[in-house]
C-alpha cells in the first residue's frame, strides 16, 4: 500500500481500500478510525460519494493521479496533513462534518472544493498552491485558515461570494478559488437542512503570515464586528494558546488593504484599515500618547473612514458646543452706535426674559462661531475677554481639522 511503484496492481490496492471503507479489512485493525496514512495512489483515485463513518487520516499519502472526493461525505474529522496531490484533487460537493486539515498539504494540480460544506474548521495553513484551486459556493462553519500558505507564481487564490446567499438551493450545508463560500439559499435554507432556517455567518479567515498577492476575494460574506470585517486572526488575540501578537494582526489586515484595493474593492479595504489601526491603538507596545491619538482619531471619524462620524462632530462642533462656548466665556456685540452690548449665559440681554434670553444669547454664539469659522474681518460680535478669545483660537484648530477629516473621509469613501 505504501509502494511508489507505478505498476503495482491497481485492482488489489483498490479492493483493500474498499474493504478499509466497509470495515472488512483484515489487515486494518483500527476499528476507531479509516487510516489511509502513507498510502500511495499511483492511478486515479475515486472516492466520489463515498461515505468515512470515522475519521478518515490520508496525513502523508500520496496521490500520483486525480484524487476524486466528489460528493464525499466525511461524519468525522479529516486529515490530510502533508498529503501530496501531483494532479488534481476534486472535493465538489463534499460535505466535512468535522474539522478538515490540509496542513502542510501540497496540491501541484488544481483543486475544486466548489460547493462543499466544512460544517467545523477547514485548516489549509502552511499549504502549497501549485495550481487552480477553487472555493465555490463552499460553505464554512467555523474558521477557514490559510496562514503561512504558499501560492506558485501561476497560481491565485480567490474566494468568490463566500459566505453569501446561494442563487439555488443546495443538498448540503496555481490558484486558489473560494467561490460563494457560506452561501444561503433564497428561501433561507442552509445546505443540507431543506427548509431550516440558517443560521450561518461569515467567513472567520485566518490570514497571518500570509502573502496574498495570489489571493482574489470576490463577493465575500465577511465575519462581522462593530460594524466592519473581522479576521479570525483578531480574535485569536484572545485566545492565549494562539501564538498571535497584535502587529501580526495588523500586518494581516495591511496585507488585506492592498488586496482590496488592488482589486478596486474600496469599502472593504476601508474596513481592513480600521481593524488596522485598531491593532495599533490596541497594541500594549504602543506608546500611550500614539494610543490617546488614535483613540480621538476613531473618535472623530473611524480613523479617517467614516464621513458620516465626522460630518455628525463638524455639526457638534458648530452647532452646538462653540455657540455654547463663546457665551460662555462672553462675547460683545457690536451696536451701529458703536456702543457694545455684552453678551453672556450669566448677564441679562436688553429686554429678553426667561428663555428668550437664552435663546438670543444661543443665537449670538452661533453667529460669532460661524464668523470665527469663516473668518470675517468685521464680525459682529467679538471676544470680551483673553478666555473668549482662547476659545476662537481653539475654533480655528478644531473646525478646519474636523472639516479636513470629513472632507478626507468622503473621498476615501467614493474614490474610483
């Protein structure tokens, strides 16, 4: 079984995997598991639809010809660690009702995993990529790593609408292709429960120490936190048997910011700049003063990613917190007698009573706000003292500031 000779006889070495398959084999004598470790196949072999009622180890085989697990159903775990594809490896429609490892694993040819289910962990890392592999309407329960993979020059990785509803009902919950990965059906069926509803989430990736240069994402389902993509890298932070460091996460989403904007996909790769600067601003080794900047920097307008953040304290700040300041400190309005009247929250105004007065006196403050804004050479109220003059010239750091980051925000946002 172990043989590298092509010409071993195909139909012996053949009905000692079926007899493994149905549990008849004499010669295999762990009942608890379908150990195929070290194998090598020298022809192509044929696994389509069949069932491994128990974990089902291929860890170290070798298949010299197409390897077909179409349709194959996995109950259990499977391991395909440092397994070796020379040509292509099919797992269409295949269904891994536990975890799947293809650590290590070498695929020269291509690979389809189109349309198969991974209802526990998929773990490709530290894989070689040789050819076309492919992801389509794949389906991911849990965590699809592909750390510290290796793409060959001709190779891609792509993943296409993972995680996304599927445009037909399914039977079942070098490059790389993940193609409609965690797809739903239109009536809200997940693969493999007709008419249960789904409860399936998107896609937790495991990026780090990955180059993504062969990588394309298309139409992904993205797992989702506060409102942005969150690699499952990230949350690995919590996990302390995780070997992970903040700036391995921020290099990941650094990586992905490229990706995303090589490939014209803006919105996205403004989400990945923000998980990382969050890395950053959450980093234990980074200084605290960078941290307090960072942290008015998503304050203000989600590090730069957010118009409507930014446009909603630009109209905080002129509308309401310098109208407030400017009465505050005290203002004098300038009369055409060129007598001045003094405006202010504590001092009574002219003739206004009971909350007239403190409506004129809002008005005041907003007019002299917009005046300092526009920087009016003869405004009509100005600063009575050295404290409201400290508050114009702090409106004239934090406006045009908060303006420069709607204004950058809102072209990062529509960019083309």
């Amino acid at each position: 079984m172990h043989s590298k000779d092509p010409n071993k006889p195909w139909d012996q070495f053949w009905q000692v995997i079926r007899a493994i398959l149905a549990g008849t084999s004499l010669h295999h004598r762990l009942k608890e598991r379908l150990d195929f470790r070290g194998f090598v196949f020298s022809q192509n072999a044929d696994f389509s639809w069949a069932t491994f009622q128990r974990d089902a180890i291929f860890s170290w085989a070798t298949f010299l010809g197409d390897a077909n697990f179409s349709i194959a159903t996995f109950q259990r775990d499977a391991y395909f660690f440092g397994t070796t594809f020379q040509r292509d490896a099919y797992f269409s429609g295949a269904t891994f009702h536990g975890a799947a490892y293809f650590l290590g694993a070498g695929f020269q040819g291509d690979a389809n995993f189109g349309e198969a289910t991974f209802r526990g962990d998929a773990d490709f890392g530290r894989a070689e990529f040789s050819g076309r592999v492919g992801f389509f309407r794949t389906t991911v329960g849990k965590v699809l790593s592909l750390h510290g993979i290796s793409v060959a020059a001709d190779g891609e990785v792509i993943l296409h609408r993972v995680n996304q509803p599927s445009d037909t009902e399914a039977s079942s919950s070098s490059e790389v292709i993940l193609h409609r990965v965690n797809q739903e059906s239109p009536g809200g069926a997940q693969q493999g429960s007709a008419g249960q509803a789904s409860s399936l989430s998107g896609l937790r990736l495991r990026l780090r120490l990955t180059l993504l240069d062969r990588l394309r994402f298309e139409d992904v389902r993205w797992h989702q936190q506060g409102g942005r993509l969150v690699l499952q890298d990230e949350l690995d932070l919590k996990n302390p048997e995780q070997d992970v460091t903040h700036e391995l996460v921020a290099d990941a989403y650094r990586r992905l910011v490229n990706n995303f904007e090589r490939g014209r996909q803006y919105e996205l790769a403004e989400q990945a700049v923000v998980g990382e600067m969050e890395m950053r601003r959450c980093n234990p080794q980074t200084s605290l003063l960078t941290r307090l900047f960072l942290g008015m920097y998503k304050l203000l307008s989600v590090y730069g990613s957010s118009f409507g953040r930014a446009l909603f304290w630009l109209s905080v700040f002129v509308l309401v917190l310098f109208p407030l300041l400017f009465p505050a400190a005290g203002l004098q309005k300038r009369e055409p007698s060129s007598a001045q009247t003094r405006v202010s929250w504590w001092e009574p105004w002219g003739e206004h009573t009971g909350w007239r007065r403190y409506w004129y006196t809002f008005q005041a403050g907003l007019v002299a706000t917009l005046e300092t804004a526009t920087l009016q050479r003869e405004p009509g109220y100005r600063p009575a003292n050295d404290r409201a003059r400290l508050v114009g010239v702090a409106e004239l750091v934090v406006i045009p500031g908060q303006l420069t980051l709607f204004l950058l925000a809102l072209r990062r946002r529509f960019r083309r």
